[in-house]
C-alpha cells in the first residue's frame, strides 16, 4: 500500500539549466520536501553530479562547462516555510566542486 503523503509546508529543489540561462521552460522540480537539510542535500547532489559530467583538465575549465551546460537547483521555500539564512548557490559549490576535483587528480 504505497500512500502518498502530501507536503503542504516545506521546501521545493528546482532545477534551471544552464545551457538555457533564464528560460523557465526548462525548469524542473527535483523534489519537494518537508525539511530544508533534505532538501539541500539533494541541490547539492544535483550540483555534484553536474560538475562530474563537465569535468575538464583544469578547475576553471570544469567551472566554465559547468556554467554553460550543467544543472544549476535551487531551493524555494513554501507554504510558509521559513527561509534558511543563507540561500544554496549552486555556482558557489561547483566552483568549490571543480577545485577540489583538480586537487584531487594532483
């Protein structure tokens, strides 16, 4: 019996896509969740992932790909849910990724 609880307060992952800078079209919700550490998790996971696909041989290079083709989620608070103190940016946490990847390789 798979019931399926419906969120009324909580936090929604969306998800642009680089390659088509500020058209909503091509947004998509990732998930909806009733606490924002779910939520964040997931964003960053999403950001992960994306990094990893564009990946290239220097860290500026894999942020440069990042910003022009790969997934960039964000978190939207609703139904009255409080607003963390710091919104996640995805770019900040791919170009942190795209470093530490290139340290990694050595």
């Amino acid at each position: 019996m798979n019931e399926k609880i419906e969120i009324t307060q909580g936090y929604r992952v969306m998800v642009d896509d680089n390659f088509h800078y500020m058209d909503e079209s091509y947004r998509e919700c990732a998930g909806t969740f009733q606490n924002y550490e779910d939520a964040l998790a997931v964003a960053k996971n999403i950001t992960l992932e994306s990094v990893i696909e564009n990946e290239s041989d220097t860290a500026e290079e894999t942020f440069k790909n990042y910003k022009g083709f790969g997934s960039d989620p964000f978190i939207q608070p609703f139904g009255g849910a409080a607003r963390p103190e710091e919104n996640y940016s995805a770019w900040t946490t791919a170009e942190m990724l795209a470093q530490l990847i290139e340290v990694e390789r050595g």
